[in-house]
C-alpha cells in the first residue's frame, strides 16, 4: 500500500509540472506551451 500511495504522489506532482494552464489535466494546450517554451521545437 505504500508504494501505491508514492506512485500516486508522484504521479500527482508530473501533473503539476506539466499542467501549464492549471487547469488540473495535462492536456494539447499544456503540451503546445511546453514546446513554444523548449529551445529548438517549432509549432
């Protein structure tokens, strides 16, 4: 049971960093912002 609690933690802590829009879901918007933001990647 610990280990679920830790996979859940850590899960939630990707989302956070990943959720540009802060909006509670990683979703297109999130991912569009990561790559205008990333040297290198043209949208």
């Amino acid at each position: 049971m610990a280990e679920d609690n830790r996979i859940k933690e850590v899960f939630s802590e990707i989302v956070k960093k990943l959720d540009y829009n802060k909006d509670g879901k990683v979703d297109i918007q999130d991912i569009i912002v990561l790559a205008i933001r990333t040297p290198g990647i043209h949208v």
